[in-house]
C-alpha cells in the first residue's frame, strides 16, 4: 500500500487493519450444545502447538474474507489435541491421526466431512459449501429419526453416507436398524442396505451374518442393479471363510450372468485366485 493511500485512508476515517477472522469456540461440548440450539453443523479445526501447517491456516485460510463469511453457517471450534483429557478424547472419538485435520460434525456428533492437510484460501470456501449441502441432509435424516426412530428410509440413508465416510460402526448399527423396518421399501434401495451391512460384517470377519445377510438381499425380487456385486461379495466371503468349493459357483455366475459389469472382472480374478492356491 502506497504511502499516499494510508494517508487517504486515515483521513477518510477507514480502518487499515484486516478483517477479523473466524470467531472460535475453544470448548467442544459448549461449541456442541450451540449447534444443537442452532441447529448448525459445526467446523472444528484439530491443531496442536507445534503444527506448522495449523498455524498457516489460521494465518491464510482462516483470515479469507469468503472463508470468514462461510463460517457463520457453522458453528467454528478449535480441539487442541495435545490440549486437557476433553480435547485428547474428542481428537480420539473422531480418529484424529494427522494434522491438521478439519472435521465438519452435525449437532447430533457425526462425522458429516473429514480432511487432513493444509487447504488453501482458494479451494476452502468450495469445501465449505460441500460440506454445508451434505450438512442439510445429515440433519433432515437426523430430524426425521427424531421424530421417529424407525424410520427405515432416514435410517438407511444416513448409514449408507457414513459408510462413505468410513464411519463404519456407526453406520453399521444404523443399517442394522433399517434392515430390521424397511419391508415396503423400494426392492433395489433394501438390498442396498443390505449389501453395505454385509460389507461391513464380512470385514468384521462375521461370516455367517454376511452370507445371510447377501441371501436375502438376493432373495428380494426383482432382480435390481446391486445382484451382481451382492454375488460377488458373496463370492468373497466363501473365499475368505475358507469354503472354496461354495466360492467358485457364485463367482462363475457372476462372470456369465453379468458379463459387462465391472464385478465380472474382478470375479474372473478371484477365481485365478482359487486355481493357484495350494
């Protein structure tokens, strides 16, 4: 700024200094409980003292007048993960293992967005507008589960996109609930759910809850779009459960009755993979 300008400024009566920056809570559960009142997701900006790239977010990101605007949709928080036993517990519950990490939470606590990394001024107001879309349908699914709790469609969806997020237990127990009270849903939206609860289980190395859980899925008629890949992880799961001559009939069926899906492929290798074990 030219010394002619700050002397214009001055005289105009304008402030020179920045813009103030993102008015933070510093306590989760105060931040926590004026989301709930406010019903607004909540930005919480995981740092510790000795995180470089923490502080040139505050010094770059956090100082963007459309990052600062954007924030006012939040509630903003600072978690100092080397902070008091509070802080440590939050950075665990929301498996916080580099920083720094930005996690966008609904009122409610759940995740909604998880990143880690430094972003810049330029590319975080687009997160943020990410985040806050996705905010309003985690909270339209969490509103109608207030309302009530066996709402299969709210239940699913909001199991189905934490999955995504690879919340995996929370998702799981959603979808445990969804499986149990969506008989009149539509036939392709049940096996969904199903098929992203067996994922889970069979990684739970659960076996015998994954088979029945892809059975049924398959049972449910019509046929819908997900038949190929519930056989496919059916396929897998007999591989991993160590019954090899149950495997190699649901891959092959995979490979010719649905030859131009992707899980042909990918069956047509499992089942090389059976032919070279020992």
């Amino acid at each position: 700024m030219t010394l002619p300008l700050v002397a214009a400024l001055l005289l105009s009566g304008a402030s020179t200094k920045p813009a103030p920056g993102i008015r933070w809570e510093r306590d989760f559960e105060v931040a926590l409980k004026k989301a709930q009142r406010e019903h607004k997701p909540l930005l919480v900006d995981f740092w510790a003292p000795w995180c470089g790239w923490c502080h040139r977010l505050d010094a770059t990101t956090y100082l963007d007048p459309d990052v600062v605007r954007l924030s006012k949709g939040f509630v903003p928080v600072k978690v100092n993960t080397e902070g008091g036993r509070s802080e440590t517990l939050v950075a665990m519950k929301y498996g916080v293992s580099e920083l720094p990490t930005i996690a966008f939470i609904s009122p409610s606590g759940r995740s909604i967005l998880h990143l880690t990394g430094f972003r810049g001024p330029g590319q975080f107001p687009r997160i943020m507008a990410a985040a806050q879309e996705a905010a309003t349908q985690v909270l339209g699914w969490e509103a109608s589960l207030a309302k009530n709790p066996k709402n299969a469609e709210a239940l699913a969806r909001l199991g189905i996109y934490l999955f995504e997020q690879e919340a995996y237990e929370e998702s799981r127990d959603l979808l445990v609930q969804a499986t149990r009270w969506d008989e009149g849903r539509p036939v392709d939206d049940r096996k969904q759910a199903r098929l992203m609860l067996a994922i889970i289980r069979h990684y739970e190395r659960r076996y015998p809850d994954t088979e029945a859980l892809l059975k049924e899925a398959l049972s449910l008629r019509p046929p819908g779009r997900h038949d190929a890949q519930l056989l496919y992880v059916l396929g897998r799961t007999y591989k991993a459960w160590g019954r090899f001559d149950q495997a190699r009939p649901v891959l092959e069926q995979v490979v010719h009755s649905y030859p131009d899906s992707p899980f042909a492929q990918r069956a047509q290798e499992t089942l090389v993979a059976l032919d070279r074990r020992p």
